[in-house]
C-alpha cells in the first residue's frame, strides 16, 4: 500500500514535521488529525505523488484514489459522467464503441466490417473494466452524491464548484483503489449523502487515509489515528478507535504536563543551587555543570502544550452606506437549456442578515458570484446603493491569486493600508515569517480560508457575500467565524450547509433557489440547511 520512512516536510523554511515513520495497509482506515496549517493536505499531496518530500521516501503499491480539497480538471469541456468513467478507463472505451457503432450503420460494406472486428475488441475491454455493471455502479454512487442526471450529462465547466467537487468524490469511490486518500470529502455534500458515505467508508476494504471535521464520520470508519502535532514537528500513532483515541490523546496530554511540572521544579532548583556556587571561584565549575544538567532536563520532555493559536477573525467596521446598499432586479441563469433560475428581485439593506438556501445545483453559489459582480445574469441588473462596499468570500478561494504570495494578496486587497498594518492583520490570521512569502496555491485549505477571510477584514465592507466560510477549518477556527457572524453589524448574505453558522447569522430572510422564494426567516425552513 504506502509506507513512509523517515519523512521531512516543510512549508519554506518551516519544518512542518521530521523523522515520521507510518505505513496504510489494506484494511486501515486512518484518521488523519491536527489544527489547520500543521500539514495534512501537504502530507496527503505527497503520500499521493503530487508532491516532494523534503527528505525521506514515500513508497506505493497499488493503485491510489486521491481527492484534494481542491480538484484541478484539465478539460473542463468532458461531461461529469466522462470524467467519473475515466477512473476505469470506461470513457474512452465507450466513446470508441459509440463510433463503432455508428461505422457499422453508416460504413461502407468493408468500413461496417471493421468496424465490427473494432466493436468486438473494444467490448471486451469494456466487459474486462467491469462493462454495464460498473455503468450501474456509477450511477449508483452518483445518485448517492445527490448528482442525477442532467448534471451528468453537462460539461464540467457549467457545473458549480459544489458539483464538480461531488463528480471528483464520485470518480474516486467509483475507481475503486487500493488506497484511497480523501481530503475533507463531506465538503459540499448534503446530509443523505454525508450519511450514505459514512456507511460506503465504513464498509470499504481498502487502505483509507482521510482528513474531515465531520466527527460522525471519524467515529464510524476509522480504526487508526494520525495526530500532527505541529508544535512537535512529528507525527502520533494511535491504533485505536476514534473514541479511544480521543480518551488517551487526555491522558497524554496530561501525562506531558505532569511530566514539565516536574522537570521545570527540578531545574529550576538546580539554577538555584547553581547561582549559589557561581559566586565562589572554587565552585565555578560545578555550577556550570549544574546549568546545563538543568538545560538537558528541560530538553528532556515536552514542554507544555501552550494552547495552539486560532486567528483572531473579526469581520470589519462596516462603512457608511445608504438603506439599501445592494439590490437585484429580475436576475436568471442557464446553461445551454438548462435553466437554474429566473426572474429573481432581492434587496439588502443596511445590516440585513439573508441566508440563501436550495439544493446542490439550484444556483447559490452563482447568485453570490453575480451579487459579487464576477458572473453576469442573462437577464436582469444588479444595482449598486450609495456608499456600498462589497466583501467576497468564495468557496473554491478564487478570489485568491495562486501565483501571488500570501502578502501580495494582502497588500492588493487592503492597498489603503502600510506595510506594518497589512503584517498585523496577517498576524492575526496566524501567518507570520517566512509563511506570508508563500504563493497562495501552496496553501492548504484551511489557511487559504484564514487568507480569505484577512482580505475580508481589511476591506471596510458593508456587505458580506460568504459562501460557505466554514468549509476545511477546524472546531476552534469555526467558533472564531461564527463568533465573527454573531457581532458583525452590516449586511450579510450567507450561503451554508453548516447549521451553527445559519444559528450565529440569526437571519431575518431565506431566499429559497430555484424557485426565488423570499420569506420571514422561521425555524420551519431549519431542516433545509443540511439538505442544501
């Protein structure tokens, strides 16, 4: 499967971890675990050859089935069933056969000859792959991912990033890997599909390595934890349950904190002593000796683990603005005969709190994009109130530069601020040295959130459009935004699946996609955030 030996990873200068020995067998499920920016989805790039190590080596057998928080397609132009196809090679071969069959009808007598002989080697690969049981495999697993299909048969670039991500989910599971390493891969599902992957993990027999923030997931599948200890630059192996692991991950930590109490009383009592002796010439020596016996104690054990550091996240002081800072007008979308909505009014006025909320597909996240000025509606207008200031926070991050580093992307987004004043705001969102040097595509996804969300901060906006903010963020960093959601004063339109950040927004209005339904918020549309 994969064994990794004395494995090195950095992050520029920074070590991220050193000397880590682990293998995945057949059989394991791994939970992968550690605070946003340790490592993880560096670790998993390079367990998967998408990435160098530093030092050590990394060896496969097998096939692999990688997701990555952010799935790159080259050829956006192929349909969503294509590319889950591809996974067994069952795409080309059914293109092939469809020509095939299309020479046999249409060809010359020596041309549907041919094509015959064609048509048969070609079926045979196809029967080989798996043929019509593993179509109906796919489209079982896709059903599942809540993915019919009319969006199977659309191009991949009219699909929403929350599609594309659920065709890239459905590709892995439906390629059926040896080992599979999934990188938050409840992101963007519904709660029936969150359930149904649940049981489909649970059940796989292959090595698993997987990184999520869903602890009923963790608690179902995984036999084996991986903790990254940052503060270490090493890696923990438990091999135990999700609950077991929880328990002794206490009592280790309290272990490490007797252990310091004492090594630091028995030190500082050398000091003591020593400082008593320097002052005699005769006894120099010996105190010296008794100084760095204090100082080898102290190395000896851990330190005391200092609470690990959460970014700061506080949206801004919302500008001055007119009542109505943003409104639309009759605003509709299609692609190609496709029709996501239409004729849609919404106003926001100044400190209005909207949540948007409809089915994966329904055009959530394009009304954003459009509210944001980045897509045009086919119809309609979008009109900008006195004094509006918008602030845009995208699920895929696209409003990041990849090939800019994390302080040019600060310094575009705040260019009213020094140079100091765009470092502290960094600070606060946990990048300091070396890291805000980085380009941003090296990031992992919880620290390109934290970049995004630093943009937003220093932006003044008086308009919020947050597109699901606690996407790949850990426990601590979630509270920090949904802390952020329950003081901000301006407006804010917010599209989530997350039931704690809709409970932190306390919205006055829904507005229900496709349909365009606005209505009074109520706890009668609650059970449609994790069916969004």
């Amino acid at each position: 499967m994969i064994t990794v030996s004395n494995l090195e990873l950095r992050a520029g200068a920074r070590v991220l971890m050193d000397e880590v020995n682990f293998r995945v067998d057949k059989g394991d499920k791994i939970g992968l675990v550690g605070r946003n920016g340790a490592g993880k989805t560096t670790l998993t790039k390079v367990l998967a050859g998408f990435a160098l190590p530093a030092a050590g080596d990394v060896s496969r057998s097998g096939t692999i089935g990688y997701l990555p928080q952010d799935p790159v397609v080259e050829d956006m132009e192929q349909t969503a069933r294509s590319r889950i196809l591809s996974a067994r090679e069952l795409d080309q071969v059914t293109e092939k056969m469809r020509r095939a069959e299309q020479d046999m009808a249409q060809g010359t007598d020596a041309q549907r000859s041919k094509a015959m002989d064609r048509y048969a080697k070609l079926e045979a690969r196809f029967t080989a792959a798996g043929g019509y049981a593993a179509e109906s495999e796919a489209a079982t697993i896709c059903a599942n991912l809540a993915l019919p299909d009319r969006v199977l048969s659309q191009p991949l670039h009219t699909l929403s990033g929350g599609q594309r991500r659920r065709v890239e989910l459905a590709r892995i599971l439906f390629g059926n890997a040896d080992t599979m390493l999934l990188d938050e891969p409840t992101n963007h599902l519904d709660h029936d599909s969150i359930v149904w992957l649940r049981d489909f993990l649970k059940s796989y027999s292959g090595g698993l390595l997987v990184i999520s923030h869903d602890v009923a997931l963790m608690e179902m599948t995984v036999n084996k934890v991986l903790y990254l200890d940052a503060m270490r630059q090493t890696i923990d192996v438990y091999n135990m349950n999700w609950k077991n692991y929880q328990s002794q991950r206490e009592q280790d930590q309290a272990r490490r904190k007797r252990e310091f109490a004492n090594a630091q009383k028995k030190a500082s009592a050398l000091v003591d002593q020593a400082n008593k002796m320097r002052a005699k010439a005769t006894k120099a020596v010996a105190a010296q000796n008794m100084l760095k016996r204090a100082e080898r104690l102290m190395r000896g054990v851990e330190g005391e683990r200092s609470q690990d550091k959460v970014a700061a996240i506080r949206f801004p002081e919302p500008s001055p603005c007119g009542k109505t800072p943003l409104r639309a007008s009759h605003l509709s979308k299609s692609y190609g005969s496709l029709e996501i909505f239409a004729g849609l009014d919404l106003a926001i006025d100044r400190g209005s709190r909207v949540v948007i909320l409809g089915f994966n597909g329904a055009g959530k996240t394009t009304l954003l994009r459009m509210l944001a000025g980045i897509e045009d509606s086919d119809t309609g207008q979008i009109e900008p109130g006195h004094g509006l200031k918008l602030g845009y926070y995208a699920q895929e991050h696209e409003t990041l530069d990849g090939d800019r580093s994390v302080l040019e992307n600060m310094r575009t987004a705040a260019p009213q601020l020094g140079d100091t004043e765009v470092r502290n705001v960094l600070g606060s969102f946990l990048f300091s040295g070396d890291d805000v040097d980085k380009p941003a595509r090296v990031l992992s996804g919880g620290e390109k959130t934290r970049l995004a969300l630093a943009t937003l901060v220093a932006s003044s906006a008086n308009v919020l459009l947050l597109d699901e903010p606690t996407n790949n963020l850990d426990p601590a960093s979630r509270e920090e935004i949904l802390n952020a959601l329950r003081t901000y004063e301006g407006a804010v339109v917010l599209v989530t699946h997350d039931e704690g950040a809709v409970e932190a927004l306390d919205p006055e209005r829904v507005v229900v996609l496709p349909d365009g339904v606005e209505d009074l918020w109520s706890t009668e549309y609650q059970e449609l955030i994790t069916l969004a």
